[in-house]
C-alpha cells in the first residue's frame, strides 16, 4: 500500500492539471503560432512558465486504483500487476481468461 500523502498529492495535481487544461492548451497554441511575432510568443511562453507546476499533465503519476501501487500500472484497467493477476485469477476481471497453449 503507497503512502496515503503520495497518493493524495497525485489526486491534488489531477484536480489542478482539469482546471488548468484550457488555459495550458491555448497559451501553447499561441506558442506554437509561427506566424506571430517572436516577443509575442516568447511572451505567452513566460505566462506558461509561471503557471504552477503541478497544472501539468505530466506531473500526474498513473497509480494503481487499489493500492496506489506507482509502478507496473495497467492502463486499461487502472491496476497494478500485481492486483490485475490477483483479480483475473479470482475470476473478478470481465474478459480476462488465463491463457494456456
């Protein structure tokens, strides 16, 4: 089980990375926009820059629904290996059979 702070920080900056997705994806339009003057962009470039940190999306570590668990996450179930097994070989997971060749 992962640190309950660890795991409250990751949902702080999910909730700030939804509030500030907008504003981010139109200041880098702005960047991006080669047919704007260079102090322009260089300027929306600095208002980006003083944004906080944690309003990226990058910022935000995939975790295990379950357990917090950071690392070996499976996207498509939100889960750790180690629960995506545990749970398959309960028979909890829809679709998911054991393979055997």
């Amino acid at each position: 089980m992962a640190k309950v702070c660890s795991i409250n920080r990751n949902e702080k900056r999910k909730k700030l990375t939804k509030r500030d997705a907008a504003k981010r994806a139109k200041l880098k339009a702005i960047i991006m926009d080669r047919d704007l003057p260079v102090e322009e962009r260089f300027a929306v470039s600095l208002k980006l820059a003083a944004m906080p940190r944690n309003g990226a999306q990058i910022r935000v570590r995939n975790r295990c629904e379950l357990t917090g668990r950071p690392r070996s996450f499976h996207g498509k179930f939100s889960l750790s290996r180690i629960m995506l097994r545990k749970l398959a070989s309960e028979g909890q997971l829809p679709g998911v059979v054991k393979s055997s060749w």
